[in-house]
C-alpha cells in the first residue's frame, strides 16, 4: 500500500477485488475497512464510486466506528460496471483544532497556535464557493479583531473539511462492482421447447403458439419465459427420439444441434416462425409483465455455416475427421465445439460476442448459457463484459452442473445467476447446509442460486413416483427458499415418466414433439400460482441471503425465517419432506421494522388462507398434512 495511509480488510470484497461483488440498483451498500497511520493526527475518509466508462468520481464520507475500524454506505444510481474504492487523507484543520482546544483548556498561551490555525485557512482553495466564502469571513474576523472565537466555529471546521488541501491523500486500489436490475436477484423461470406449443397432436408449434400461451404462463405467475435453442437444426447425424443414433423420417432432432442451411446462431428455425414473431413474443411477454430469455449452446451441427465458413474454428481427429462433442461414455455425434484456442481464436471469440449482440438488438436482455464450465472461463468474463459495456441490463444464467468451485468461479467472473445442486438436495441436513453455504459469507455477495425443480435433461429420482406431494414440496422449497426459481413445463402436469435407472424422461421432448393438455386433470397450477402470488406480495422472498433456518425438533419438516432488505417484511415458514402428518414447534426468531423501529412479531398471517395465530412464547404450533399442502407459510405481524 503506497501512501501514508494503511487500508486493510476491505468488506465487502471478492479475492482480494479480482472480482466484482454484486449489488441490486438503489440498494444501499455497506462497506467496511480498516484505515489507519502513524502518529496522533486525526483523520477522514471517503468512499468514491463511478462507472467503468465514467470519469467524474461520487463519494460519501466514513465514519469512524471502533479500533480504526470504518464504515460507510453508498447507493449507485445506475446499471452496470463500476468500480469504487476508499480514500484516507489527514484533517490538518481537525488535528490543529483538536491541539488549539486542549491548550485552551489548559490556560496556554495560543497566539501563534491562532495564527497556525489561520494559516491553514489561507491555504483552503479546494471547496465550493459558500465554503470558501465562510472561511474568508471567519479568517478576517479573527485577523480584525484578534478573538479566536471565528477560528472555532462548528461551520468552519466542516468547511474546512471541504476546503482544505489533501496532500497525503491516499487511495486503496480500484474495486469492481456490478449493479443488475432487481430481475437478477428476483424472478420465477417457466421453460419451455416452443416447438411443443401447438394443440394440434404432431403439429411443429410456432411463436404464435407461444403467444397463446402466455395469458396462462403469466396467470401463474411467471416472470421469465425461457427458450431452449431456437434456431435451425442440423440434418447430418441428427439424433432420433428417445437420443437414437438414426434419426428416422420425419424426426426434428435436438435443437440444440445448432445450425442449418437455413443459417446459424443468428437464425431461427423456419418452421417456428420468423423475426417479426420473435418479436411479437417479445412484445406480448412485456403485455403480461414477462420477458424472454433464450439458450445460448456454443457448439455447432455439422451443417451450421461456421462449419464450412471456418472449418479451422474446429478441431481435427488424427484421421482428418472433425472432432464431435462428447462426455465419455456418451457421444453426440450431432454437434461440433468450437476450439478456442485456435489459430484464428480472435475472431470466433467476436463472432460469438456478436451474435449475443445481436440478440440484444432483438430485444433480449437474458440469456442461459448452456454449459459455460466447458468453455474457456476467460472467455466467458471476457464476452460478458463486452456485452453488459453496451447493454447493463443483460442478465446470464450459468447452466454448469459441476464442481462447486468451477460453478462458483462462473459466479464470480460475471454469471448474474448460477444453477445449483438444489435438484438433487433431498435430506433436511444437506438442504439447509447448501442454503447456509450460499447465504454465507463471501458467496453471498456474488452467487444467486437458480433453483431448478426439474429441466428437460433431469427428472429427479424424488419425482419419478408422480406423487402431488413431492411435487408441491419441491416447487415450495424452491420457490420460498431461493427468490430465483423454475420449473421445466409438464412440472405443473406432474410428468414423470422416466428411462429406467436413469433421471432422463422417457420419450424425452428434446428428440421429439409433444402435444399437451395443459389443464389436464391432476395438475398442480393453483399451488404453484398461490406460491408466486406469494412471492410477488412479500419482499421478504425477493431476496434469498437473508434466510435463517428455524430449530425444528423433526428431520422431516424445514423451518425457516426470511426478512426483506429493508425489513419491513419478514416470512415464516415449514415445508415438509416426506408424505406423513406433522405436529411440531415452529420458533419464529425475527423482528418486524415498522416505521423505522424493530418490533418483535405479536402474530402471524398464513399467506395462502389468511389464517391469524398469535406468538406466544417465541413460536407457533402447527399440523402439516403433506397430502393436502406440504408448506405452512406465514406474513409476520408486528
């Protein structure tokens, strides 16, 4: 650390600032640092914050806290980069006050003290015009009449602090900061194969059978439609249904075999529909408050353009055959990965900037990133930096199911949301040990769990029994305990059907089309719109860090408490996780926030029946019948 100043232990801060830590617009945020020099000389410090591409810093003062320890808040107004740091610089006026003070209280003679004092005032140039003007008028004062009186004033001491010239001032290294739209920490996902949309049985569905739809989706209370690939298919070597080596007549294969002679990355599959369509979803998800996030898979068929535009963007086996993607002991012969260390590497990495570009000039603002952990992590800060410079509001999913440090480096390099281990977090212990690890320190402060209950390439064994139990518990531990969640479409239809000893549907959507009855018999939507009404009516589950878990004394019942930012909201809940009946203590430990005052809680509201029951004795008593509801969750009342 250059500087007459020591700047340590930075909060909050992500290896040592090499990433940045993320935050939500207009929420405030809290720093804290140790600051500290040499000698008796009383000191100050600041936070100053701007955008990358901005050049004017802000700042807010710190305040000293205990033990040389500082603290102070900020609010960064807009989207996007930023860095901020923090600076330290001595207050000479401060220090000279603090000495002049004790002098006079002990009857020492002041005169050249005063005359330092006014010294110091002359020197004064930095402040605006009000603070320069009462340091004169205070400076002529005391030279007029010779009284010390003007030298002591409580407004000049704070125009100096403005004024007066920061020689030793000194600055911790520049510290990276993301600010995302509240969307980023706050969203329940719908995923659909739009090929799959249309009613009539076999019929390849289009983007107006998306749009049909949408009241539905939106009826349920989803805030993003999610898109798997879009784009034309290959034919050579295309996969056949249930993930056949040979495609039969008349099979569409897996979209996410990338590309045709119809186009690439940049097309859409002719039979979905054209441009103007895409962007009639577009405009119809923003008539129901919803938006569109597409799947970004970066690997190609045999037959997309790059392919025979840039056969050396891939990669050769001894034989002179193009290498085809695989996962040993699974091969997809369907699909080709680009080589990014290849010899003209720079300008696949600008084509594939620009085709997330482009989409951005579509009006998409989300994208899931299918498998990031297969590509070069470098790329992918890289890539997501180019984008957000030109569009701060686009938001990237990581869909890596794979070690928990490679997922958590993708958090921490740009991805604004990460899929989890939740799908497969069954036990009371492992779920509430993930939770605590995600809502710890310091991967709250750059992971945001996605919490998936199923996806078109998972279909959790706990699912496999088709039991409305299971499925109400799942999409309720989701959806309460994470504020970002989503279900895969047949979800709500309680589909199950799986290859045996296998999580992979049976006659899986990704190798064929489906046609639905989307109000058959059975389905579980009224639970899950209640639970997004629920979540859109408490802010308490618009956020997941701020989760405690509650000491339920049964190993198949989760307690929790979840409070809102400000925490004027605070949700009580048990959700249970086995199908038997439940009588248990429900501790309730949290406070209320009304008008500026925590209050304990008096009593609870049940969110879905509006059901009162007073506190008594820090808890409530509850019964929980799976069959009927797994979830007992409550509004607490101050």
């Amino acid at each position: 650390m250059s500087g007459a100043f020591h700047i340590e232990d930075i909060f909050p801060i992500i290896d040592g600032g090499r990433f940045p830590v993320k935050r939500i617009r207009g929420e405030a945020i809290e720093v804290w640092a140790d600051i500290y020099r040499d000698g008796h000389e009383i000191i100050d410090a600041a936070i100053v914050w701007r955008r990358e591409q901005d050049r004017e810093w802000q700042r807010v003062p710190m305040t000293l806290d205990v033990n040389d320890r500082w603290h102070g808040t900020f609010t960064p107004s807009e989207l996007g980069r930023h860095v901020y740091a923090i600076e330290a610089w001595t207050d000479e006026f401060a220090t000279w006050r603090h000495g002049f003070d004790l002098k006079l209280k002990a009857g020492q003679d002041v005169t050249l003290d005063a005359l330092e004092g006014a010294e110091l005032m002359t020197k004064a140039q930095s402040g605006g015009a009000e603070a320069s003007a009462f340091i004169v008028k205070q400076c002529e004062a005391y030279l007029r009449t010779g009284e010390t009186e003007p030298l002591r004033s409580p407004k000049l001491r704070e125009a100096m602090a403005e004024a007066q010239a920061r020689p030793d001032l000194t600055r911790s290294a520049l510290l990276p900061l993301m600010i995302d739209r509240e969307r980023a920490r706050n969203g329940a996902w719908y995923e659909m194969i739009p090929r799959s949309q249309s009613k009539v049985p076999g019929q390849h569905g289009t983007f107006r059978d998306c749009i049909e739809r949408l009241p539905d989706i939106a009826a349920m209370g989803f805030d993003v439609l999610y898109f798997t690939p879009i784009h034309p298919i290959g034919v050579t070597n295309r996969k056949g249904k249930n993930n056949a080596l040979t495609a039969e007549p008349g099979d569409v294969g897996s979209p996410y075999a990338i590309g045709g002679a119809e186009g690439g990355h940049d097309a859409i599959h002719p039979d979905l529909g054209t441009l103007e369509d895409f962007h009639a979803v577009i405009a119809a998800c923003k008539q129901h408050d919803m938006e569109v996030a597409i799947d970004i898979a970066v690997q190609c068929s045999p037959d997309h353009p790059w392919v025979k535009q840039h056969p050396n963007w891939f990669k050769r086996r001894p034989d002179g055959s193009m290498k085809y993607a695989e996962n040993p002991p699974k091969k997809y012969q369907d699909i080709h990965n680009p080589d990014f260390d290849c010899d003209d590497a720079g300008s696949l990495w600008n084509a594939l900037r620009d085709m997330l570009l482009y989409w951005c000039d579509q009006g998409v603002r989300i994208f899931r990133i299918d498998n990031p952990h297969t590509k070069p992590l470098r790329f992918w800060e890289w890539a997501i930096h180019e984008v957000q410079l030109k569009h701060p509001d686009a938001l990237f999913l990581a869909e890596a199911f794979t070690r928990p440090k490679l997922m958590k480096g993708l958090a921490k390099l740009g991805f604004s949301q990460s899929y989890t281990y939740f799908t497969w977090r069954t036990a009371k212990w492992e779920i509430e040990q993930y939770l605590n690890e995600l809502c710890g320190y310091p991967e709250r402060e750059y992971y945001r769990p996605n919490f998936f209950v199923n996806t078109p390439d998972i279909l959790p064994y706990h699912l496999q029994s088709g039991e409305p139990w299971m499925f109400k518990s799942r999409v309720a531990l989701a959806s309460m305990l994470s504020s970002v969640y989503g279900i895969y479409n047949g979800f709500e239809l309680l589909e199950h059907e799986a290859i045996p000893g296998k999580e992979e549907y049976l006659d899986s959507e990704k190798y064929e089309i489906k046609t639905r009855d989307w109000h058959k018999p059975g389905n579980i939507i009224p639970y899950i719109t209640a639970l997004n009404s629920a979540r859109r009516a408490n802010p308490a589950l618009q956020q997941t860090a701020n989760l405690r878990f509650m000491p339920v004394d049964n190993d198949n019942i989760i307690g929790f408490v979840k409070t809102s930012v400000d925490g004027s909201n605070a949700v009580a809940g048990a959700i249970a996780i086995s199908r038997d009946p439940y009588e248990f203590w429900l501790p309730i430990d949290t406070q209320v926030t009304v008008a500026g005052e925590k209050k304990n809680v008096a009593a609870v509201e049940n969110i879905i029946t509006g059901e009162r029951h007073g506190v008594e004795w820090g808890g409530i008593r509850l019964r929980i019948d799976p069959q009927r509801d797994p979830a007992a969750l409550f509004r607490c009342l101050a």
